[in-house]
C-alpha cells in the first residue's frame, strides 16, 4: 500500500478514516483519535463541531447483502452457463447427448475453490466483490478498517463451507444478532456496512 500524494512511500502508511485512501503521516492529521487526509479533515471537523460522528459504521441491510451474493454468483456461474449452452446444450437438442457428461457433474464442486478466491482477493484488495460494489456495500473490521490477508481469505473459506441447507444457518443468525453478522463474519470479525 503507498501513499495517495507520494507514491514512492510504503511505510507507516494509513488509511483516512472517513474516505479510506491510504495516505502517509505526513498527508494526515488526527482529529478525535482518528487520522483525516487534506480532503476530509474539513468535513470530519464540521461534522464533530455539529456532534455528528460520521466515522461510525453504518450496517448493511439483509436485503442489500443477499442481492449481493445473488450478482457474485452470476458473476462466478456465467462461465458455467456459457459452457453448458455452448457444448452441451447443442447437443441435447440433436439427441447425440442424453446424459451430461461426467465432468459437468463436478464442474460446480470445482467452481467453489475459484469463488473462494475471487471473494477473498476482490475483499483484501477493496473490501468488496462485484456484487458489493453494485449493492453499495463493503466488508470491514468492527473499526472499520480494511481487512487483513487472513480475514479476507478465513471469511470466504468460512462461508464456502456452509454450502446448501448449512447456508441457512449461517445467514440466519444475521436477523437475531445486533450488528447483523453471520456466522462468517463472527468467525472472521468482520461486519458488513454501507459504502460511502
């Protein structure tokens, strides 16, 4: 990670706390415990004078973070899609093709490890997939810093392994619990928040 205004510089170097650019000391101020870029500093310092507190996270909805996964699963699954209307499909039709070949059948246990990582990397590098993004929302830790190598990939592998009938229990606890999370995100310490 390196600095916004100087690129050359990869050590000590933040996150703002309001807009998430990463920046070095020298471009960042500290207001209330919190470090601030140029841009935002003015804006955290109206908001603080007025007692409103902008830096606290504000939680995603259910509805939002479902639709989400529904986009990252078509994001994942085309290819899928495409394979089967591509070579199978034409040959269904034909009647050369009765059954799907073998492969077909362990192609969707195949695409699980290419999830896993998609979700994991698109979360360290943004803190969001394709689907969070066009929801209009990110995956964070409880301060709301970005996370860490080991929570992007231990909240995709915990959620990979609630499959089927499991992925109830796992989402289920998101509409009991005060900050919304499932199972993945008490695993991982991660809670899932609107993106500014």
């Amino acid at each position: 990670m390196n600095c916004a205004n100087h690129p050359a510089v990869a050590e000590h170097v933040y996150r703002c706390s309001r807009c998430g650019t990463p920046y070095c000391p020298d471009c960042l101020v500290m207001l209330a415990g919190r470090r601030y870029c140029a841009r935002c500093k003015g804006e955290q310092l109206t908001d603080l004078r007025s007692g409103v507190d902008s830096t606290q996270i504000q939680l995603a909805g259910i509805g939002r973070r479902f639709a989400a996964i529904w986009v990252d699963g078509l994001v994942i699954g085309l290819p899928l899609m495409i394979v089967v209307f591509i070579f199978i499909l034409p040959a269904a039709m034909e009647g050369r093709q009765e059954d799907p070949p073998a492969w077909l059948n362990w192609a969707g246990y195949l695409m699980s490890p290419f999830y896993i990582a998609y979700e994991a990397l698109m979360l360290k590098a943004r803190g969001q997939t394709l689907g969070k993004m066009a929801l209009g929302i990110r995956v964070v830790q409880p301060n709301g810093q970005p996370l860490s190598s080991g929570q992007a990939w231990g909240r995709s592998i915990v959620r990979a392994l609630f499959v089927s009938f499991l992925a109830i229990i796992n989402y289920m606890t998101a509409f009991f619990t005060k900050e919304k999370t499932c199972i993945h995100d008490m695993a991982a310490k991660t809670r899932v928040v609107l993106a500014r």
